[in-house]
C-alpha cells in the first residue's frame, strides 16, 4: 500500500503498518466462507464525517492470534525444540498483535476521558451561570 504518495518516501511504512494490522481481520473474514455465514459491506465516513470511536470487537482477531503465538511461543521454549527464527517471528508477531489491541484500548479509554472531563466541565459552566 502506498497510502500518500506526495508525503510518504522511503520505506512506505504506513502502508506496511496498515497490511500488518489488517490481515487477521482478512483471515477471519476467510475462515467465514467456510462457515457459511454472509458478511455485509458498509461504506465508511471519510473526512470530517468520521466518527472517531473505535469498535473493539475489530480487534478480537489481533487479540486471539496475538494470544495464539504467545502459547505457541511459549510451547517452543518448555519443549526446547523451536528454532530462534520462528521463535523471533512469533515474538514479533504477538508484540505486533497486542500493540493494536493496547492502542485501541487507550484510544477508547482517552475518548472516555475526554468525554467524561468535558461533561464535568459543562456541570459546573451550568452551575456557575
């Protein structure tokens, strides 16, 4: 993915970060063909017409292969029988995985923040007017 090619040189790494993020998603929309079950299409706001609210059921496949490679990596050194390089990967990968799933959570939790303090302050504007 090249996500702005007039700012973005080099390494394109939003685009890397983007495919990183998204493939779990995509597996899980791949194992839903084989269960049968119909998965709809929703065209979502761009622009200023973003809600800025993150769905943290989006994240349950970053949670689930995140956790998956943390017991496969952990399988690998009890039994002593892994090789360091996917021993790396698998580090990698769950390191990646549970960095999205933390980064939305602190981004639903600074929303909550956010919202809660702005609610406080407009409780005391009432107050004092």
């Amino acid at each position: 993915y090249n996500i702005n090619p007039r700012e973005e040189r080099g390494l394109l790494l939003k685009g890397k970060l983007l495919s990183l993020a998204a493939w779990p998603v995509y597996f899980m929309a791949f194992l839903s063909v084989f269960a049968g079950k119909r998965l709809g299409y929703e065209v979502t706001p761009k622009g200023n017409a973003q809600i800025h609210k993150i769905d943290l059921n989006l994240f349950f496949p970053h949670a689930l292969f995140g956790t998956a490679t943390a017991i496969c990596l952990i399988a690998g050194f009890v039994s002593n029988n892994a090789p360091m390089n996917l021993i790396i990967v698998a580090l990698l990968n769950t390191l990646a995985m549970y960095g999205f799933v933390t980064w939305a959570l602190w981004d639903r939790l600074k929303l909550w923040y956010y919202e809660k303090m702005s609610q406080r302050i407009l409780k005391v504007a009432r107050t004092t007017v």
